[in-house]
C-alpha cells in the first residue's frame, strides 16, 4: 500500500507517528521540502510494508492505516493523503 502525504511537516510526523504506534511497518525516504508563500510544505511517500507470503496486506493494517490518516486529518485538515492499493479502490481523503 502507497501513501501519499503533501502538507506540513507536523502532519507528516503525527502520520509516521499514528501508524508506528497501530503496530504498521512502513517504510519511507526523508519527504522533499516545498517552500512558497511564507509555508513550508512537504512531499512524501510512504510504503505499507507487505507482510505474509504472499505479499499481501492484512485488512487490520488497511483499518489501522486508514484510521492513521483520519486522524491527520482530523488534526490537519489542509493536508493531502492520497493512499493506492490494489486490494481496494484508490482512495482520497
């Protein structure tokens, strides 16, 4: 599973942090920095990181995942979390 974020750098780390803390392996670079307009934005991937033989992903990682990025957004309605999985329907929030 993809995920997506473009926003600032609170709600990347309260993102990381939510899905660390649901028990989800994820696996990212250091997101790339966007300044413009007095904000500082940030852009970056996050990876799900599959587990099981077969490569999948759990449906309790896709609900800790989804309930991770309900509440970012929650907290930072501005942000955009994008996540694409092939065992669900691409998926904006």
């Amino acid at each position: 599973m993809r995920i997506d974020y473009t926003g600032g750098p609170q709600g990347w780390a309260m993102l990381t942090r939510e899905l660390e803390t649901a028990g989800i392996t994820v696996s990212y670079q250091p997101p790339e920095e966007r300044r413009g307009a007095g904000d500082t934005a940030l852009h970056g991937v996050l990876w799900v990181v599959q587990q099981g033989a077969a490569g999948l992903i759990g449906g309790a990682t896709v609900t800790g995942a989804l309930k991770a990025i309900a509440a970012v957004k929650a907290r930072f309605p501005r942000v955009e979390i994008e996540t694409d999985d092939s065992e669900m329907p691409a998926l904006r929030i």
